[in-house]
C-alpha cells in the first residue's frame, strides 16, 4: 500500500509541498557547502602558484648617489632612461625591456636594444627627446645631463660606473631592489659569484704569473691595475705589465712594452670585433716587437672588449674567455 493512501488528495499535496521545500532547503545548503569548498580550493591553487614579479610588496628605497644626495623610490619605475650601456644590459638581464624607453647611442646589446629610441650619450645629450619619452627615472653613470633633467622635473639617478667585479655585482642588485625584481638580480648575481669563486678555485695552486699587456687602442693605452680591468687580470692571477701605475687607463711606451716582455698580448682593440681595430699581422710588425714572449710563442688573442669594458652581467662570460686564453690547459673543459 502507498504511504500516500490514508492521507486524502489535500495531505498527499501538502506532504509533497513538505518534500519540495525540503528538497529546496538541501539543495541550497549544499550549494553553500560546494562553494566553500571552491574557494579553499582556489586559494589552495593560489598558494601553490610560483611568485610573479613583483616579488614582494614594493617598500620606499633610499639610495645616495654619486653626489652624496638621497634618491627616493616610492614606487617601482616603469619608463627608464639608460645612459649607460652596462645598466642597458642589466635591465635586460632582469627582463625589464619592456620599462626601457630609451637608451645611450652606446647601447647596442643585446640586439634588441638597437631599436630603443637614442637620446645622445655623455658628450651630446638630446634633452628634449629625452622630454617626449617622459621618463620617470633616468639613470646615468655622468654627471653632465643630471642638473638639466632635474629642472625638468625628471628623476635621475647617478652612479659612478662600478670600479670593481664586487661592484658589479652591488649594482645588479641594487637595480633589482628599485625595479621590484629582487629573485631576478639575486638569481643572476648568486649564478656570476659561484662562477667566479670556480675559477678562484681552479687558480688557488697557480704561482707562475703570466705577464699580460692587454691593450685599449693602437695608441699604446692599457688596463692599468686600478681599472675595471685591471681588477680581472688580478683575479686571473696574471701579472699585469702596467702595474705600478695609479692611472686606470695609463698609456705606455713602446720601451716599457717590450722591456716588460708580456708573455700574452690581449688585443682588446682587435679588427675581430671594432671597425677600425688592429689585426694580429699589424701587432707582430711593429718595430722592435719581434723578440717579445708573446710574438715568438704566438700568444696574441683578439678580444671582445665590450665583454668586460662594459660593467655589467656579461662580465662574467668575459672573465670566462680571458681564463680560457691565459690558462687553456686549466679550462680547456670550461662550458658554460
């Protein structure tokens, strides 16, 4: 018998009415339940997503520039000015060409920053392009356009070129706390310090110093050990013929040359890599030059200067090659 017969038509449409509003109360309540349940689960998802950039919430920075004056970022810029073309090669490294308005006539790598807008460089800057690209922080390692661009009302920040690898390093990281994209500059920086502390450690038993002319220019102009490059050569572990010089980029005589006897000659001014440089064949026919070490053995490199005249990332790449042609017999292996 149904459960429905002793109750009258009435009953029986009451009872289903019950049924309904019952049916209609659980399915709400479960609806509330699967709804909960989505949102934890989403924040779980959220939670187990990598970070974007911007690694964190941005905090105001103070940075003091070269004249010893405080900069202030409140907030992250997003239209930059790079006067220098390390600093170019930093922002790209840390995947901010996108914020690159515009750039040095000097800043040609990579090849993508070729086609960013030139404002001049620290002989002939371009004031008002600089204007129409309405930067909001330009960043210049001379001093020459600083005080014009603050009458302007744009920001600038003025650091002298880094002097040193460590300083390098500093700058990457301090470009990486301005930015917001603090992962990124420490990943690249931890990556060129464990680098470099593989060859420190390759060289720890070297003695016998390799003494290295390494040249600027046909002019005879050099790396002395208060350079930029002259910090490498040391950490390389080579003798530098210039030392004793307080100049960084001291020009030397032919005498001081071949008295010194180099036993590597690094052209840095090489035909290989400058319009206009000098050819290995151009080196071993200068006068007087036919009894250095390095033209006899035939240890006369050509080098891309801009590797480690330039004191940026790719330093390290050229610290690598210069390891390569000095010690091959240590890091015929190097790959990297």
């Amino acid at each position: 018998m149904s459960e429905y017969t002793t109750l009258g038509f009435q009953g029986v449409i009451n009872l289903m009415n019950i049924k309904i509003q019952t049916k209609k109360i659980l399915v709400a309540y479960m609806c509330v339940i699967l709804m909960i349940f989505s949102v934890i689960a989403c924040d779980q998802e959220k939670s187990n997503l990598p970070s974007e950039s911007p690694n964190n919430a941005y905090e105001a920075i103070t940075v003091i520039d070269s004249r010893g004056r405080e900069i202030i970022f409140e907030a992250p810029p997003k239209r930059i000015i790079s006067l220098s073309p390390a600093h170019t090669e930093i922002l790209y490294k840390l995947e901010l060409e996108a914020d690159l308005v515009g750039t040095d006539t000097f800043s040609d790598f990579p090849s993508e920053a070729q086609s960013k807008p030139k404002v001049g460089d620290a002989f002939n800057i371009n004031l008002e392009a600089i204007a129409e690209l309405e930067p909001d922080l330009v960043y210049t390692t001379f001093d020459t356009p600083v005080a014009a661009l603050e009458d302007m009302g744009i920001k600038v920040l003025y650091l002298f070129a880094a002097k040193d690898i460590q300083g390098v390093i500093e700058n990457i990281a301090l470009m990486g706390s301005i930015t917001n994209r603090q992962n990124e500059a420490k990943n690249i920086t931890t990556s060129m310090e464990k680098r470099i502390e593989s060859i420190r450690s390759s060289l720890a038993d070297k003695d016998v110093r390799e003494r290295i002319y390494y040249e600027l220019d046909p002019g005879l102009y050099t790396a002395g050990p208060e350079s930029f490059i002259g910090d490498i050569l040391d950490l390389l572990k080579t003798h530098n013929i210039s030392e004793g010089t307080s100049n960084p980029y001291p020009q030397l005589s032919q005498e001081i040359i071949i008295e010194s006897d180099p036993t590597i000659i690094i052209l840095g001014d090489s035909a290989k890599y400058l319009t206009g440089g000098i050819t290995v064949a151009e080196v071993k026919d200068r006068p007087s030059w036919h009894n250095i070490s390095a033209i006899k053995s035939g240890r006369i490199y050509p080098f891309n200067d801009s590797l480690i005249s330039r004191p940026g990332p790719r330093i390290i790449d050229g610290i690598d090659q210069l390891a390569l042609l000095i010690y091959p017999e240590i890091f015929q292996d190097i790959t990297r």
